[in-house]
C-alpha cells in the first residue's frame, strides 16, 4: 500500500513539475497551447 501513495505522489508531482515547465516565462507560444493568452 505503501508503494502505491508513493507512485501517486510521484505521479503528481510529475503532472505540477511538468505544468511549470510549460507555463515557464519566455515561452508565450507554449504558454497559448496551455490555454493562457501570451503577454506583448
């Protein structure tokens, strides 16, 4: 049981690390595929 809270852990963190990757400042071609409106 142990290891499966920690696979989901992982596997969530994963998901934030990721979504902070994409939404990183100086990419706002990457940022408009997530869904955000890039800044002028």
């Amino acid at each position: 049981m142990g290891f499966f809270i920690l696979g989901l852990f992982l596997a969530y963190y994963g998901l934030y690390a990721l979504h902070l990757w994409k939404n990183r400042p100086g990419r706002p071609d990457i940022a408009a595929h997530a869904g955000r409106i890039p800044r002028r």
